[in-house]
C-alpha cells in the first residue's frame, strides 16, 4: 500500500525591498515613450542613492534646455518682434530718404529769395513793367505795393532761414527731412499770393484795365 504523498510547500513570500512600487510592476527599462523614475535613473547612471535622496531629488528636477545655434537666434527674434511695434525692426529706425534731395531743395529757395530781392524792394515798378510786357498797358500802384513789397521779403528771409535750420538738424537726427523745404515751399507761395490780392485790391486802376483788355 503506497503512502500518500505530502502536498507540496507553498512559496516563501519575500519582503519587498527598499526601492520596490506598491503599483504594478515594470519592465526592466522604461518602455518607449514612458519617463524613467528618478531611481531607475540613478541606477542608469551609477550614482549611489545612500545619501537621503538628494541625488535622486537632483535627478528629478528638469533639467532647462537653452536653444542654441539657428534656433536660439529663431527665437530670439521672434521674442523681440513680440515686445516691438509691428512694422519697425529692432534696433534699427526707417531709413530716411536721402538727404540731398532736401539740400537740393533748399538750395533752390535760396537762390529763388535771393533773386526776388530787387522784386521785392520794388514791387509797384516790378507788376508795371510785367503788366506793360503783357500787353495789358501802363497802370500805377501806389505806396500799398512797396510796403508789400517789403513785408514779401521779410517773409521770404525768415522763412527761408526756418527751413535751412529745420532741415539740417531733422538730417543731423536721422530723421525725415524732405518734407520741411516743400512745406516752406507751400507756404511760401501762399503768402507771396495773398500779398498780390493786397497789392490788386489796392490798386484801382487795374481792375478797368482787365475789363478793358479782356
């Protein structure tokens, strides 16, 4: 008669070691696309973790990456185009558009002042000689022509040197110039024809003439 055979033992639980999850357990490396734990790193690495884990608290803090190359220079004007104006460059102004345009121009006023002189200080003799060269007839102006006269220079002088000053410093500055000598230009002329409608409306004689001529 055979004896019974006795049944087997049963496995021996071991103690969890002093690394060991309480989850569900892990491969032996980190599967792909799965961040390792700050032990499995350590381990990796060969750094001892019998310090308090400050190697391991080391390990698991993210480590900044600063760009370099091509793409730190990416992003570095990128991040300066967001705290700039849109439209302006950084470091950089809007080139001005060349200055000898605005000195060409304040030349020619220069040499248009200078030549009205002898107009100006003479302007009755000056429209009488102009009238007689376009067939229109004699007509005499009075004082009221010579007083304007005189007051068109003024303006032309002061004006004249306004824009000289203007122009030269916004060119000093790197600024737009351009735009000083066309506007004294502009007002140049307005003050030159408000002046004449003072001289013709002064002057009785011309309005007949113009009906007689026409």
């Amino acid at each position: 008669m055979t004896e019974p055979t006795p049944p087997a033992a049963e496995p021996t639980p071991t103690a969890p070691g002093p690394h060991a999850s309480s989850g569900p357990s892990r491969p032996a490396r980190p599967q792909y696309g799965e961040y390792a734990t700050p032990q499995e790193v350590a381990a990796a690495r060969g750094i001892p973790l019998d310090r308090g884990g400050e190697q391991v608290d080391r390990l698991a803090t993210p480590i900044p990456v600063t760009p370099t190359g091509k793409k730190a220079g990416a992003l570095g004007s990128v991040t300066r185009r967001r705290q700039t104006p849109a439209g302006q460059a950084v470091g950089t102004r809007p080139s001005p558009p060349a200055p000898l345009v605005t000195v060409l121009l304040l030349v020619f006023g220069i040499w248009n002042t200078v030549t009205a002189i002898p107009t100006f200080l003479d302007l009755g003799n000056a429209l009488t000689q102009g009238l007689a060269a376009a067939g229109y007839g004699s007509v005499s102006f009075g004082p009221v022509a010579h007083v304007v006269g005189i007051a068109l220079l003024v303006f032309s002088c002061v004006l004249l040197i306004a824009a000289v000053g203007l122009s030269f410093q916004r060119i000093r500055a790197r600024r737009r110039s351009l735009w000083v000598p066309l506007v004294a230009g502009g007002v140049w002329i307005v003050g030159v024809m408000i002046g004449m409608i003072v001289v013709v409306a002064n002057t009785p004689g011309i309005t007949s003439l113009m009906q007689n001529h026409s």
